[in-house]
C-alpha cells in the first residue's frame, strides 16, 4: 500500500480513553478527606496498545512485528504469536501430524477461546500465562508457561490474528502483511525444514492439502479487517516507520494522560469528614523520642561518614520494622518448648510465616540486613519501577514476587523514602494485580513527604497501612530547611554511590 493510502487509513490519532502525619502537621494542609468518592490509580498497563497482524502462512507476519518491536525500542513490547495456542493433540492426531496429515491451518486448530482470554486479560492488565507450543512434538509443552505482565504494547501475530471479532474488538491497530502464494510457499519450506525438522515432501503435500486452500478460503478474507496493509516483500520501511510514529504517538498521550492522573491524586478529595495525618489510623508516625530524633539527626547530617550512616539506617530500619508488625497475625499456642527445654504455657505465637516483604530496587534493599534479623525466614520479593528521565512516568521494568504472594496476611512494602509517591502507586496496584488486599499492605519507608501520602490515600481510598519515620510537609520543603526530602539519598549514601 502506498505510504499516503496507509495515513489516510490509519487517521490521525485519536486522544486516548481517559483512565481513570506535632507541630507541623496541624497546618492546614495536611487536612484530607476519605469520602468513598475518592480518585483511582490507574497504571499504564491497565489499558495496553494492542496490535493485531495477519496474513497467509509465510507471508511474513513475524518479520514485520519484529521490525515494529524493534522500531518502537519500548521495553514493555510483548510479541504473542498464535502459534502457541494450537489445541493440545490426542494420539491419533499427533500420528497424523507426524504423516503431514494433520490440517493445521484450518481456524478449528486453533484454541481461540484461550487466545481471547489471555488478550483480554492483558487487555485488562492482569497477570497472563501464555502457553507453549511444540511444533517437534507436535503438542503442547507439559507444565510450561509463559507469563506476561505490565505490557504497554502488545503485538498478536498469526495467520488467524485479524479473523476472529473478539481479538479485534480488543485490537487498536489492524495489519495485514500481503504476499504473494509461491513466495509463501517458498519461505514455508525454508522455515518448517530448518526449523521444525520436516522433510520436503510431506511440507508440499500439506501445502497442496491444507495451507494453500485454507489460505484461499478463511485467511485472505480477513484482509477487510485490516487498518494497513503492508507488503510483505521489497522495501516496507516507511510503511512499518509511519506505523511505529503512529502508535508512538498514542503511547506520548497515553504518557501525558497518566502524568495529569498522578497529579490529580495529589489534590484534596471533597468529603463530609477530615482528618489530619497524626490522627490518620492508617499512617503510623514513628513518636520523636530521644532515639528516633538522634538517629534522624545522624542520618541527615551531612557529615556523618558512610559507616556510622549505615548503623543509623539499619537501627532505625528496625524500629520501623517492628512497628510495621503489631498487626501481625498471632495465635495462643497451649504449650511451648524453647531451645533450653523450658515448656511455656498458653504463649501468644505470631504468625510471621503469614508475613511477606517487597523490595522496591534499590532504596528498599537499605532494608534487607535489618529485616533479615527481625524475621529470617521472611519470603522477600523484589520490585523494579524507574521514572523516565523525560515525562517523570514510573514505568515497571520487573517483578519477581514470592509464591503465592495473595495468600500470605500481611505484605510489608519496603522503599528508603517516599517523595512524589508515584513508584509507590505502582508497586501497591501490582500486588493489587496479583491478588493481595489492599488493606494487607504495609508500606515501610524512612521519610515521605506531604504530596506522597496524599496520593497514596486518596488512589486506594485510605486502606494502605503506612509506617514512616519523619513526614515532610509541604510548607517545610517550600519555606524551611527541609529540600533535602526531594532527593534521593537513603539508597545512594547506603551503598555508598553518591
């Protein structure tokens, strides 16, 4: 298709859906309201770009998505083929598949209630498996998956991508890769002898047999439902290039919409009741003892050298953590033996096998030795969330939770300080996705400041426990001597980076 025939029928973009703690605190700014009509975080994953692209049996759909992904440099680009959503085989059909007799390009072999599924969900930013496809053996990968989240930009390929109405219903953007039947032919003997390991006659047998007719009769059709078509061989360059600017395009408004969200959180909700942040049930204040102000006061001075600043954090971490699990779960346990054979009777037990932790990468590690001693056998899981160095997105480049992180009772999330809150934000609606309950999240920090909290409260509707060290109002940071709580410095003098 020429390049002035794809613009006019991709269109210009459209604007995408519209997402949706003494003395200092009593200023009025740190009244906030808890009224059940609160704002809602929505991460950018929530609502992904999906991409669909078909075509006939080597027409090169895989080469075009793979150029898309390449182009578009996103690292939240998730390339799905439907290959791996082949129906599991029985034994009679696995033998006809070995004889090239099996018709795997008829729209029944393919498992496209599963595929729907996993789109959907991703669709809807949840957790997805994708199966595995064996095209050797002919069925699917025994107790092996591929697990998808947090994808921005999804691209779907396969001969059936653009033929069923609930794939393309889900679908942003529509492509069609057009070639010509012998060139697919000859780039299908090239791939399934290479690569699949089957031999020349039974590849041209089941060309004659099934590709070919299917091809006719289910796959070209298809191509009505296209937005681009692009051709599969020559120079596609500046097709798939005005592809890529296009969907880049709606990513920066995506982009820019997530921003304005972030900042509406900010704002105060309009309710019947306020509370201040010292008065606040869900936000736990570490009491300014003796203790708590000479460790703040070493950790703050600018002279303090690395070791006694490691000593500071690490004393302080385990006031923080001890304090964070006084709502442990617990039960009375009749009889207890300990180490020197002494029986105890009717003991209270805390359930800290109940309890897990998430490292937000790399100023929630300042947590690791102090947690390690408070509960050594905790299940620690770990959280990448970086913000782009241009827009001030948090963008999630990793999640490695435990097990079944759902069922544990309580979840402590570890972060060395909280200043805009955004990487928070994101790391509490993640273990959202995976399950956990809002009200058995934790989170654990040395310093926030006024904004932080305020989008944090009103993004989960003041149901997120919280357990900080020192609070930074938005006054002190703006008219006082307290800027120092828009760097980060926890993580970066700890480890000695700076």
């Amino acid at each position: 298709m020429p390049t002035s025939a794809l613009e006019d029928s991709l269109g210009p973009p459209s604007p995408s859906h519209k997402k949706i703690g003494s003395r200092r605190r009593s200023s009025a700014n740190s009244m906030m309201s808890f009224d059940e009509a609160h704002p809602k975080y929505v991460p950018p994953w929530t609502t992904p770009y999906i991409i669909g692209i078909g075509g006939p049996s080597g027409s090169g759909k895989t080469s075009v998505a793979s150029k898309i992904v390449s182009m578009m440099n996103v690292p939240w680009t998730v390339l799905i083929s439907l290959d791996n959503f082949y129906k599991p085989l029985s034994t009679e059909e696995r033998q006809k598949a070995f004889k090239s007799e099996y018709d795997f390009d008829e729209p029944a072999a393919i498992d496209l209630d599963l595929a729907y599924q996993c789109i959907s969900n991703l669709k809807n930013g949840r957790k997805t498996d994708i199966p595995i496809y064996s095209f050797v053996n002919h069925n699917r990968v025994p107790g092996k998956t591929i697990p998808i989240y947090g994808a921005s930009v999804i691209v779907l390929e396969g001969i059936y991508g653009l033929y069923d109405q609930r794939l393309l219903d889900l679908m942003d953007i529509k492509i069609y890769v057009h070639a010509d039947l012998d060139i697919c032919l000859a780039r299908r003997l090239s791939r399934d002898i290479v690569s699949r390991g089957r031999d020349l006659h039974g590849c041209i047998d089941q060309w004659e047999r099934f590709v070919k007719p299917n091809a006719e009769k289910y796959v070209k059709p298809t191509m009505k439902n296209a937005d681009a078509i692009i051709p599969s061989m020559g120079e596609n360059t500046t097709a798939v290039t005005l592809l890529v600017d296009h969907i880049k395009s709606k990513l920066d408004i995506k982009s820019e919409q997530h921003i304005k969200e972030l900042n509406r959180l900010c704002e105060l909700s309009i309710g019947h009741r306020y509370v201040t942040f010292s008065k606040n049930p869900k936000i736990t204040e570490l009491p300014k003892s003796n203790t708590i102000n000479a460790l703040l006061t070493g950790i703050l001075d600018k002279e303090t050298d690395r070791d006694s600043f490691v000593f500071f954090v690490d004393r302080l971490a385990m006031i923080l953590l001890t304090t964070s699990l006084h709502s442990v779960p617990f039960h009375i346990q009749e009889t207890m033996e300990t180490g020197s054979n002494y029986t105890m009777h009717n003991v209270v037990a805390c359930e800290f096998d109940k309890v897990s932790s998430v490292s937000l990468i790399r100023s929630g590690d300042c947590f690791m030795t102090s947690i390690r001693k408070t509960i050594p056998s905790i299940s620690i899981g770990k959280l990448l969330i970086q913000s782009d160095s241009q827009t001030g997105e948090p963008q999630l480049h990793g999640e490695f939770l435990p097990h079944n992180i759902d069922k544990y009772k309580k979840t402590l999330v570890l972060q060395g300080q909280i200043i805009t809150g955004s990487s928070t934000l994101m790391a509490i609606q993640v273990l959202l996705d995976y399950g956990v309950r809002a009200e058995n999240i934790t989170i654990v920090t040395f310093f926030a400041t006024e904004i932080g909290l305020k989008r944090i409260i009103n993004a989960f509707g003041n149901k997120v426990e919280i357990v900080v060290a020192d609070i930074v109002m938005n006054d002190e940071m703006k008219h006082g001597n307290s800027k120092w709580a828009a760097t980060r410095f926890i993580d970066a003098n700890y480890f000695g980076c700076k």
